[in-house]
C-alpha cells in the first residue's frame, strides 16, 4: 500500500475488474480440478480462435518463469541447451531455473533486448563447424520475449527471419509473451496473435502482467507437439489443483477482446508520458514503444523524483546517470499520469 | 459444472466468499511484488500468532506437489531421501516431482496412511547396521501428512514419539497439511496448530483444498533452517510476482478464525454423511473422522449411485466392491447433504 | 592385502593377465581419445559379431552404477519412469543414481532376485486403469540383472515372455549383464548373448567384475535408438579421455572367447564349493548356479568360519542365523578353493 | 595408431611404464573396493606429504569432466553458481556437465584462460549491489585451471589476491589441476602443490593427462569440508568398485617424485619445439611455459604442415590464419622432437 504515486510495475495492483466479477460470479460452480474444467476448456477455445489455430493444445500455468522452465525443459532433450538474449529472463533473473532443470542458457549479445536471425545462424554455425561440437551443449531451441525485457518490439519480419534459420537448424521457436498484450496493442507493432502462432513452435500468453491475478497461458500450436506435458506440469509442481482459477480469468481476458484493452490502455498511458518527456527534454535510454519506458536520469533528479514517485532502477548508466524505468498497465490511472506528467514538469 | 450433486472432492468450487470479498477490496491498493506486500506480512504476523511461533519463517506457494517439491529439496542435502507412507501424496500422486529435484521417497507400508514412530526407527536402524549403506540413500526427513491422504489423524502422542525419533536420527520432521483446517476442527484431534509448530521443522497450512482459490503457507518455526528460500522458490518457479494473491487470502483466512471455521463446517457435514451411512447400513472401510469419508459400495450400488451423485473411485476392494470416497468442505451446503442422505437411503 | 583366503567378492584383484599384457604391447601406440580410437573400435567389432548384431551401437564406460544412470537417463523420457525389482541394484545400491537425474525406480517384490513378466504386466495395468496416473511416474522401461543380484538366471522363456510384454507396453527392455559372464558360462543358462541382443533394447555385457580393470560395455542393437549417447555420456561425466582403456580391455576380452573362459573358469570353482557345502549339509539359502554362493550359517558358525575365510554378509536369516555369499571370479585359484573346502569340512 | 608424428594431445599414449609395472606386480594382491584398499590408502598418504597437508581427504575419480560435476555439485548450494572464465573446461568442453546437476556456469572473459581477482570481485560486487539478486543465481565459488586451458599459469600473488577475494566473499576456490604436473615442472611457475592446498578449498591433481591410464585425485585440505562425498560420488557414477585402479597409479605417480619427474620431461621437450618455433621465426599466438604451444599459422603452412604432424586446431585467427596447438607429454620422445623441428625448418 504505497502513498506515492507508481509507475513500478506493470504487477502492482489485483486483476482487472471483470477478472474479480467473473470470479465472484462462478465462485459456486462445482467443477473438475486440474484444468480440466469447463472454464478451461471455454478459455481454450477462444485462445484458438483468437490464434487462428484450431488444433493447438493449452494449457495454463502460474507465473512466467515457471512458465519458462517447464516449457523448456519439455522441448529440449538433456543435451540440448536454449539460445537467448544475455538480457532474457531466463539467462538472469530466474535465479537458474532453466540450469535446475540441467539444461544451459546460450546466451547472446542483446541489442535493446534483441537478438537476430544472424547471430543465432552464427552461433549455431559455428557450433557445427566446432571439431569438439560434441562435448559442447547443442542449441536446441531460440528464446526471445515480445516485447523484450526492454519493452522493444521484434517486427514481424525479423520473426520470420529467426523463423527461417530455426526451420534450417532444427531449433524450436519459443517466445515469452509475458508482456504480449502491450506489444499486440502497441501501434507500431505488426505481429498478431495468429502470427506467433504460426511462427512459433511454443509461446505463452502472460497474464500475470496483462490483467490476470496470475496466469500464463501456453500455446501450443501444433497437436501433440509436447506429449505428456500435462504430467510435465504436474513433475515440476505447476498443475493446480484449482486450475479453474486460470480457465476462468483467460476466459475471461479472451471474452470481448478484453486481453487486447487492456494493452492499448496501457500503451496509450506510456505514449502520454514518452511525448511529455521529450516535451520536458528528458532524456531517453533507447526506443521502447510498449508499456515501458527507459529514461536516463542525472542522480540529483532521480532523487528528487523518487520522492514523489515510484519507478524501477534500470542500470548505472555513467557515474551521474541512471537509467530508470517507468511502467504503465492496464490498472494506470489517468489521474496519476497526469500528476506524474506535473512532476516531470517540475523537476 | 457439474449437475449432480457432487462430493468428489474438496476443491470444486471457487473460493470462501469473505476471501473474494477481501479480493476487491484490495484490488486497487498497489502493493511490491514476490510476497513482499504488506498483506503477505500481515498475513505472516497471523500464522505467527496461530501458531504461537513469533520467529517462524512463513513464504506463501501455490500448490501442494510444488510445496512438497520445494521444501524436501531445500531442506535435504544431495544424498538424502525422504521417509514416507507409501501412500503419501509424493510417493504415488506427484508424478515423481521428488525425484525430479534428485531425491529418492523412502517408502514404508501405511496403516490407512500412517506411519509409526517404529517403523521410521526400524528403517533407520537397518539402514545404518548395512555394511553398505554408504552406497545407499540416506534418509534425511520424515513426511507425513495430517490430515493423511485417508483422512486419518496422528495423535499427540505419535508425533510426538515421531518428533522423538526424528532427533534421535538427524531426521528433519516434515508435515503435509494440505488438508490442516479438516484435522484442526475435529473433535478427535488433539494437535493443535501449535503442537504442529513445536514438533515440525517445517510444515505447511493448506489453503486450496481450505477454502482459498490456491495456496499453501509453508511455516519454518525456527529462523534461518532453510536459509535462502526466496531464491530456491524462485528457481522453482515457485515464486508468484503478484504474491499478494496469496497474502491477501491467508491474511483472510487467518482474520477471525474463519480457517478454524471452514474445517468446523466440512466436519458436521462429513459427520452427517458418516451418521446416516451408519444408520443405513453402509460399509465403513475404515474409520477417518475428518472431511473425507470411506465406504465399501457393492459395485452395483455404486453404479446406481454414480447416476445421482459424484464421488470419487478410490480402490478396488474385492470383485463385487469397490472403495468410494466422499469429501465436504467448506462448500459443501446443507441442502446438497440432505439430497445425499435421501439417495443413501433408497439405494 | 588380505591375508585370509577371500571370497568376499568377484572384484578383489586386478585383471586377467592377458589384459595387462595387452595394455602394455599397445602401451606406446598413440591413439585419439574418446572412445575413437582403433582399439575400441576392433573391440566393437567383435562384440557385434559376439552378439551377431551387426549395426549395435557399442560405448564403452566404467562402471555399474554409471552405466544404469547414464543408460536409464539417456533412455526414458523426463516423466518416466523404471521399472526394477525391489532387489535390483539400481532400487538399493546405487545410491539414488537414477533418482539424481530425474527418475523414480518403480519396485516390484523380487524372488531370488528376478521379477516375472506377470508382475510387470499388473503393474502396468494398474497404472494404465488408475484413473489418476496423469499424476503419477509412467513406466517407461523393464530393467532386469543377469544373472541377478542373486546369483539367478532367468530363462530364455522367461526373458522372451517379458519382452513380450514390453512390446505390448511400449516399454524399453534393458539388461544389467555386470556379470554377463558368469550366466553365459552357466550349464544352466539357455541365453546367449545373440539371445540378449536380439531380445533387449539396450544392455551391457559387464566388465569390471569379469576379468577388466574397470569397463562396461553398453551395447544398442538397433542403431539410432539412443540418439547423442556419446554428448550424453561426457554430460554425466562418463567419457574417458583416454577410451582406449576400456577399448583394449574389451578387444581383448573377446579375443579367442576369453570372455567365456573367464566365466567358465569361475563356474567350476563355484560348483567345487557347492558341491562341498551340500556334502558337509550347510543349508543353501536358494539355488543360485552362477558364481555366487547364498548359504545359511549358524551365526556361531559363521564366526569362526569368519576368522580364516572372508565372504559376505548377505542378510539376517533369523536370530540365530544370517545368510553369507561366497563369490568365486576368474582370478580364483584351485588352492583357495581347497583350502576352503577343507575349512567348511572342520566347521 | 597414426602413422604421423603427433603433438596432437597429451593423452595420447596409454600411462608411464613405471605405472603398468606396478599394475603387474600388485595384480594378484586381493584388496577390499571402492578405494578403501591398501594401495588408495598409500596413495593418500603421499598426497598428503606431497600437500604438506596431513588431515587432507583425498578422493580418486576417473576423468576431468566427472571431477568438476562431482566436486562442484558437491560444494554449491542449490541456489549458487561458479564463477569461471568463459574459456574454461566447465564453460564450453564438458557438454554441461554443471548444469545438468543444476548449476549455472557464471562467465568472465578470459585472458588467456586467466581471470583475475579485481574481475571476481566486480562480479560479486555488482551481483550484491543488484536490487533483484535473490532472483539471480548467487556465486558460490571459484573455478580456476592451473595450468589453464591455454597453458598459463597463474603466479602466486595471484592466487593469494584470487583467495583474499574468496575468504571477503564468501567464495569456495576451486583449482582444476588437469595437468597440473606440467604446472608444477615449469620453471617459471612460482605455485607449489603446498600452496595450492594452502589456498584452495578443494582441487584436483590430474592424472590422466599426466601419465596414468585415467585417474583424478580430489584434495580436500580441510577435513569433513565435503561430508558424505563417499555417497555423492557413487550418486554420481563416479566410484569405481576396483578403487585400487586409481590408488595403485596414484601411489606410483607420488613415489620418487614421478609426477614431478613426468612434468620436467614434457616442459623440457616442449621448450625444445618453442625454441625452434621461434628461431624458425614462427608467431607465436600467446606466451604459455607449460605442455602446450599455440601458434599462428598461415592456412598454407598449416594445410602443409598437416601431412607430416599431427596437431590440434585451435581456433581460426583470421580469414588466412588459424591458430593451432602442440602439446607434449611424459611420452614424447626425443626422435619424434627432432622430425618435428627439422619439419619446421623446411615448411
């Protein structure tokens, strides 16, 4: 319960009202555990269609880097490791839940929270060129997160790249779409929904970040992709007993394009307050154009700011300067933009 | 949602009523991530309380095989297993979530789901009088489950003769209570929460199966036993960013004694359903006084059931009979036992 | 350096000469590593034709409990499980192996060491009809002994009932040969080693405890079925650098059946003591016709048998008695043998 | 058995005849298994003379890749990585052998296969200085190579900063002695077998690149450091059952000072081949005194080169250079010396 205004986090309050309405609506309904209910199944249907993909199987999980973990250690067989950004969330802050499950991040160079078709097509090469290949790990598998950890976007063009050089070296596409309401809503995007699905392999739906009390919703586009994976779950403690809590809140964000509001409210708060920035002169760490929003700060200001605000550190940037994150969401109000937009004005 | 009435389970329906209400209460307070709000300690302070344990470690998860996963693989070292019934909840139904942390369940026979303080001696024993136990799994811990999956009670006593053993041999003691609410509201049970937090070096306080959405507080009484759990939930996935979800239910369920109550309610109901089955005639198939009742059906009888009521299949007794089980819960309403007791009646 | 004529175990001394010699005539030959090397190669050669198997894939590794956990992980998927008898070396004496990467060993009750194909057909069905096994461990494998941890064989009959069963199941069939040589050389025994090929998914014809320094050699009848084996080998830490080791050992090994010899060899010095025990009325425990003798002495008895001979101490029989092995090995000479028979002939 | 002269490895031959001369003579001896027999026994007692270190524990394991994965899975807690260069043989050779017991690799830019303390300290420092580092994985140790992968060595002033740097920090350090008789022979190495006991929490004398046919000796100065590690070795495959394998070799490696002795041999013939690489006008890629010699050659020269000796590929320097490895060993003899000089003279 924070008395500042806060632009922390895009987790800082419960879940979207039509969320709790929803809950409190089917609280009594008597159903069968496990995500075999009939919330389940509903919210799966409108997750296929909202695909364009009518065989893919789903399910739903809690959290992001649970998420990620069981995914991964699904797809990748026990020699295989996962290629990812330096900046991935799975390379640094899942406090190694992927080397938990024995297998290696590869990391990349990010560029703003990117990695591209070529250095992915290098690594591998020159991985295969390698005499010793066969006392390395193998790459069995591209992560990449849209948008980024930096809020930046992959353009569709760049995934159909990664798409070709996966398809080339037998990697599986896999992207974390924790945040994947504020880049589908993000007006510079042009990926859709359906796009993912057909590029990827596997990718999931974050709720958590995007309006949910919880949940992440896995897709997988083609049928019998991941056998098992149900007892997968299950193994690494990811199956909930209640799994109508997840069917009925992705049922829910599924229902009257309600996922794809709650993005554009979110991106249209950020927008608000990246122009009063540039108006204000501030300056900008690189081009995020979803919900996050990377400023660099001399530290005097910074100070004087974190006294009215909330808002995340980012990174050192020189030994006056940091960068600083401001995050919208759907539950940002506009009160507290425009009280954020005064004080950046002041400051 | 299902038509008939049903006594499959004790997780089929949302959650108590007072927890959503306090779900929407707070739904727009902004509140840290990672169970570092302000009800997540509120909560703590109460479990504290309860337990007459003002040290205790308390972290919010959200399942019971994640909990279990997550607690014997902080707590054990590599070369150590855990002692169980062969019945218990990680022996058969985690699909082998112990074994994937790396650690074998060191099973012993059950008696309708408990193990004695005898059989854990006699296992350690012959374990160390074998020449060759340096070749073999350590036991390092004692699980055992109040109420057991069969709904039976350890007494006082018992655990206390366990907790006995257990420091006599380096054992950690260990109690699942994913079902806790049904054992503390029996009028057979003489454990009190307390007793539990004197005797255990950890334990948890179920909530899914007691009236939360999901959750389940683990409680470490002395500090400092399991140094570093943030981090290896995190590297579990077990770790919720919105962890408030889980404070804010058990700060409720820990606000007047409404988890004391909750068990109060399933008890009558369940004991209403064991008097009348008693008064008809019904097969016992063994006596367990908490919310979840055994009866040996001929499978005739079982089968005309199964047409007006769910219930769940627990074991095959012999050609003609078969073991059912029906459970309460908090939910379970008056008007739904009543139809019960009717349809006993006629069958 | 025991002074005591010993029958302790089959692994007492170093080599058969001939392996020395060959490691020296081909001490200063230089050779890549891994397991790349000519020798190895030859050795494969011959093992093939051995088990008239021309396609096997062979690798060779150092010792029991590293190949079972390497085999078994390399094999089941990350949700099953292996099924074993509860005797069986990967259930007791490995030390959680198989459970350190991942999987649970799914006892069954042993006679004298074997399991039947019945059992394993009603485990797997009860598993299949467990309206629950979505939650539990799947067996995904059959891993047997021969001859078994007992000292007993089972029949070529038995086997093929049991593979039977496996192919019904879709179950992996892998035999643990750790004294492959003591059943090939058997009167008894009606299963060669073609036999084993034809019949197993994967085996390993024993080295260390038959004549090697140290060495197993796993073979894979169809090529392809592990895929990776050599990268999964260096993961778990079982790639010699310097391959040729084993690679010689077992070139030689199956050079002029010097395998069979060996196994022959310590058949007849076993059979001399069964003979003398069954003369001089110690009671044999169980018939176990490899090289392995179970008696059951009169613990008074046994003590003074203890301070001239040593052996293993097997199990408790009862208060007054405890079972005891003898093991006889290809470097068990007729003057020990003897020497012991006249000792069991005063006692 | 390649024709060619080879420089291609340093374990290329079999072991030091003095070692399979001791294998003959102890052949028949009978011993107990699993290392606790009179020669492992020997050994260790040499070790620790040799160590300066009386109470050290010392353990015998068969490869490189299995020491690290069993040593480093041993020491770290669940939650914690090891720091390394990037260039070590746990960061890219041993096919994530450290993850697959679920721990990450936390990589520093090598130089030269060297880090150095002040970038130690940077990584801890900026890992505690980060706000979320309960969600990253907390460094635990310290890997180094003495020699390294490339043949340098750390001086003792660094390796007393490295240890000062440890002890502030919390940090295990950890000494990968591969070949650490090529360390200790090489006259510009100012680090003694005491001093590194004195330094190192655990390390590693190397045999199997050392002159003996596999075998690695564990160092654990202080006793009881590693409970257990009996157990976790055989967990991990890594306990041989004819233990004496690795004792005998070791006893003999620590009689009469050969292990130092083997060391001298190869320094002196490598020195001879830098000699003439030099007067020859060769580039040398980096200065490395030990067993090993990198340099740069024109692609030409290589393709060239490459039919008459045997050599390793390095890494490509650039479009029309590579840069490739000599190494010498215990085995390498002067004939074949002179052929590779006067073959450099003429290329």
């Amino acid at each position: 319960m924070i008395d500042k205004i806060s632009f922390a986090s895009d987790y800082l309050e419960g879940a979207h009202p039509k969320i709790l309405d929803r809950l409190i609506q089917t609280n009594f309904f008597k159903s069968v555990g496990y995500g075999l209910d009939e919330f389940s199944e509903s919210a799966r249907k409108k997750i296929r269609k909202a695909c364009d993909c009518p065989d893919a199987e789903i399910y739903f999980l809690t959290g992001g880097t649970q998420t990620n973990a069981v995914v991964i250690d699904a797809v990748l067989k026990s020699y295989q490791g996962v290629i990812a950004a330096d900046s991935g969330h799975i390379s640094i802050h899942e406090a190694g839940a992927i080397e938990f499950c024995g297998h290696k991040v590869l990391t990349l160079p990010n560029h703003y929270g990117k990695i591209s078709a070529e250095q992915i097509k290098n690594f591998v090469e020159t991985f295969n060129n390698d005499q010793n290949h066969d006392h390395m790990v193998a790459p069995g598998m591209v992560y990449i997160s849209q948008p980024t950890e930096y809020g930046t976007l992959y353009t569709l063009n760049e995934l159909k790249t990664i798409k070709k050089i996966c398809i080339e070296n037998n990697l599986i596409l896999y992207i974390d779409g924790a945040r994947l309401a504020y880049a589908l809503a993000c007006p510079l995007n042009d990926v859709s929904l359906k796009n993912i699905a057909e590029l990827c392999d596997v990718f999931y739906i974050g709720g958590t970040k995007c309006g949910a009390l919880i949940g992440e919703a896995v897709v997988i586009p083609k049928k019998n992709f991941i056998p098992h994976f149900f007892t997968i779950m299950k193994q690494h403690g990811a199956l909930l007993a209640k799994g109508r809590l997840l069917g009925i809140q992705f049922d829910e964000l599924f229902t009257d394009n309600l996922y794809f509001e709650i993005g554009k409210s979110a991106i249209k708060t950020a927008d608000k307050i990246r122009n009063a920035l540039e108006k204000f002169n501030y300056k900008i760490a690189f081009h995020s154009p979803t919900n996050q929003i990377f400023v660099i700060l001399n530290n005097e200001v910074m100070k004087n700011l974190a006294e009215k605000v909330e808002f995340s550190f980012w990174e050192k940037f020189d030994e006056d300067h940091t960068v600083v994150r401001f995050a919208t969401s759907w539950a940002t109000n506009s009160d507290d933009v425009d009280k954020l937009i005064d004080i950046l004005s002041q400051t």
